[in-house]
C-alpha cells in the first residue's frame, strides 16, 4: 500500500496529490451496444453482414444439402505429397520460408505464375506479377489505387459477390451492365459508361469474370472477348479480368484470356484457390507496368509482404508435384458433379424455371418462376435441409430475387441430386401459395424482380 494512502496522518512523510475523484462521464442518450459507433469511419457504414449468414450457419448441418458456398472440393489433394514437400521446405529453406519477404512476392513464385498464366495463352514478365493473399486481396488492392469515394465501377451482372463487397468498403458506385449468353453486351457497356460520364460520374474500371463466372456459370465467347476488349480500348476504360477459374474448363480447351490479347488495357487476377487449395492464400496480379509499382506500395501499406512462408509452399508444390495432372483430376470430379446438377435441375425443376448451363467452374445461375422469391423461400428451403444463395446478393442494386445460384463443387453428385429435388419441391410448394394467395415477391417499385442476367435453360 503506497503513502499517499495515509495523506494528512501522522506518517505524512512528503507532500502528495491525492487523486481526484475521475470526472463523471457524459450521460449516454442512445442505447446502442457499441460505444465507438459514432467514431467509425463513413466506409464502414457501408459494410454490411450478409442477410443470410445466420442461415448459413444453419445450412452448414450434415443433414442440409447446401448448395449455396463456393468451396473448392480439395478432398483428392495428395495430402502426403504436400506435407513431404512441407516439411522438406521447413529443412532446407525454413529461415528464409519463414522470414519477411518481398512487398511484391518472391521471385521464384512470380515466374511460376507467369507459366501458369502462358496456359491461357498469356505472355507475362514475372517483374508485372504482385502476389496477393488471395485474388480477393488483389481486388482490394485495385480498387484502393483506383477509386475514391462516390467514383464508378463498372460490373457485369450477376457479379461476385465478395468483389460487390470490396467495391462498397471503398464507397465506391457500381453500374451493372447486362449480360447475354455469350457474356457481358457491349453495347450496353458503351451506354452505361457514357451514361455515367455525362453524368459528371467517373468509371474507373470494367470488373469482369470472362471464364465461367461466380454466379453465373456464364463465358464469354472468343468474339465477344475481342468486342469487349475493343469497346474498353475505344472508351479508354481499363477492364479488371478476374480470373480464378479459367484452368476448370470441364468441355473444351480454356478460351484465350483477355490479358493474352491486350496488355496495357488490362489488369488481370489470378488464384491458386481453385487449382491448388484455398488455405494458402494465394492470388497475384499482373499489372501493367506503372500500376504494378503502385500495387506493391498498396500491398506493403496493407501487409508488408503477401505470406512467406505461402508462397514458398506454393511454389514448392507446383516444382514437385505434377499440377497439371491434378487440375485434371479435379476436373473430372466437378464435370461428374456439373453433370449431376444439370440432370437432377431437367429432372425435378417445376415449369419456368430456366437455368444456365457451365462449361466449367462451379456455379449455375437459376432463374426461377414468376412470383417466388429467392431470399423469402430461403429459410424454407433450410427447414427442408438444402441451401443455396439467393440473386439479390449478386447484384449492388436489389435485383436477382428471382435468382438463386446453385454451387456444384462440394457435395458428391448424389447429395447434389437430392438436394436439387429437394429444393424443386420447396419452390412447388411456393408456387401453390402464390397461385392460391398470390404471395411470393414484393415487386420492386419498377416492376423488375429478375436479374437482367442470362436466362438459359
Ligand atoms: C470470381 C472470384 N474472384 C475472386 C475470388 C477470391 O478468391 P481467392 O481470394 O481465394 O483467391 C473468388 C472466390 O470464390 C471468386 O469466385
């Protein structure tokens, strides 16, 4: 117990302060948990949790079907292979493996991504490459160098979802632009970007996902590449060519990329979380050269370095192991998967439901009845053990609830099957209560209620 304790008693010794009695706080008014709500920063009024997440939680039982995550399905991994290979880089490179490291990303792995890149046909210098933890840290990056606050992106629709959520942290405006079965319209891109350009409005970049897109399963053709490409060039509008599943072509060869027909026009993302596995947190992009510069600035501002000791695993499994040969084991296993949805969604689907048909990746893209909804039938559907993620969440301005997006990566084709008749029932259900009561959608106030999306059977 310290003197000050006994101030004024005999033992004073020396003349201290007592402490004050601490200043009464200011009374609270609100009754809100969070007492920094008034100090966050504009940008985070923004970010939102998704709707549906506590309805995931739900859909992750054993007993749901879920169709809804985008996981890749890495069970085929050769684990033993990856962990001799692990422990091998722990005993011949572990300092430096586990060191910081380049704000760009080691050189050794950059060359690796350059010749997984030149199987789509791309011709990169690894000096072009940043490494990133994940393509969704390079979306992060692109969009902090590029855009201010109230500045315009440009997006396909349906778009990704993980990329609307980037575009909204950095308060930054989307404008969706149709698409048809051959992908993105150009002329509709042409509209909405001098549109916005009339408007005082500032477009800083296409976002696009040309091959096998999450949510709609949609490409682009080899023309409609060409077009595209063109219609950026004559509008001076870089496109941000976000490409995680170009190499899960399940049909035919990956179509050419659009960075391999045009370089200084395009930013282009890419990931090992599909090919390898998600866990490591491996993307990169490759930049033209000025924005690569800034790149890395944002990515050691943000990071310091994209994770070491990732980076040397990846590299050392794409050197030890026969890659190639195992992106085409995966894609075996997603073709039967693909092949399973698209013939349970013939089978069970009630009349007017269409849906898209992939070449590839993970995703179909359905596009249900007149009158149901995807976000109200939702916790429905979980109650009838299968999952799936509604359309609204793939577009910034409140279509797609007509939508649902159907993932057939995870669950064996059998669960696939069961869960796509269940879900068929659960909309026939639906669809009895509408014709009876006439419930379903709320209609939004311009009558649209369908993403302008594909509507392919
Ligand atoms: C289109 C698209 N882009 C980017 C990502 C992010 O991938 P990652 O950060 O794992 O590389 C995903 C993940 O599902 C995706 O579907």
């Amino acid at each position: 117990m310290g003197t000050w304790y006994f101030a004024g008693n005999v033992r004073q010794s020396r003349r201290v302060s007592l402490p004050q009695p601490p200043a009464p706080r200011p009374e609270r008014h609100d009754t809100r948990l969070d007492r920094y709500v008034e100090q966050y920063a504009d940008r985070t009024h923004t970010m939102q949790a998704s709707a549906v997440r506590a309805l995931f939680a739900v859909a992750n039982r054993p007993e749901v079907v879920s169709l809804a995550g985008g996981m890749p399905n890495i069970t085929d991994l050769p684990l033993n292979v990856v962990a001799d290979s692990l422990q091998n880089l722990i005993m011949t490179e572990g300092t430096k493996a586990m060191q910081y490291g380049s704000g760009q990303g080691e050189p050794m792995i950059r060359e690796q991504i350059c010749e997984v890149m030149g199987l789509e046909g791309i011709v990169a210098h690894p000096d072009d490459v940043v490494v990133t933890c994940g393509s969704q840290q390079a979306l992060d990056l692109v969009t902090r160098i590029f855009c201010n606050p109230g500045d315009v992106v440009i997006a396909e629709a349906p778009s990704y979802v993980g990329a609307l959520t980037t575009f909204r942290s950095y308060q930054v405006e989307v404008v969706h632009v149709t698409m048809d079965d051959d992908g993105i319209r150009t002329d509709a891109l042409a509209q909405a970007v001098t549109a916005c350009r009339a408007a005082g409005k500032n477009p800083k970049f296409l976002y696009t996902i040309p091959n096998f897109s999450n949510p709609s399963g949609i490409s682009q053709t080899a023309d409609r590449r060409r077009e595209v490409l063109q219609t950026c060039l004559d509008l001076d509008l870089l496109v941000v060519e976000d490409n995680p599943y170009g190499l899960l072509s399940l049909d035919a060869e990956p179509l050419p990329a659009l960075r391999s027909m045009e370089d200084e026009q395009v930013l282009y993302l890419g990931s090992f979380s599909k090919t390898f596995a998600p866990g490591f947190r491996i993307g990169w992009a490759l930049a033209p050269h000025a924005v690569r510069e800034k790149l890395t600035l944002a990515q050691e501002a943000a990071t310091l370095c994209p994770p070491v000791f990732s980076q040397y695993a990846v590299s050392s499994y794409l050197r030890d192991h026969d890659w190639q040969n195992q992106i085409v084991s995966f894609k075996d296993m997603y073709r039967a998967r693909r092949d399973a949805m698209l013939e349970a969604l013939e089978e069970y689907m009630p009349e007017g439901t269409t849906w898209t048909n992939p070449a590839g990746g993970f995703f179909v893209w359905v596009t249900m009845p007149e009158g149901l909804d995807s976000q109200s039938m939702l916790p429905r559907a979980v109650t009838d053990r299968v999952a799936y993620t509604p359309g609204t969440a793939f577009y910034a301005d409140g279509l797609g609830s007509r939508n649902l997006r159907l993932s057939f990566c995870y669950p064996p084709p059998d669960r696939i099957r069961e869960g796509v008749r269940r879900l068929a029932e659960v909309m026939r259900r639906e669809l009895d209560l509408h014709h009876t009561f006439g419930l379903g959608t709320s209609p939004r106030h311009d009558g649209l209620t369908s993403g302008p999306g594909p509507e392919v059977s």
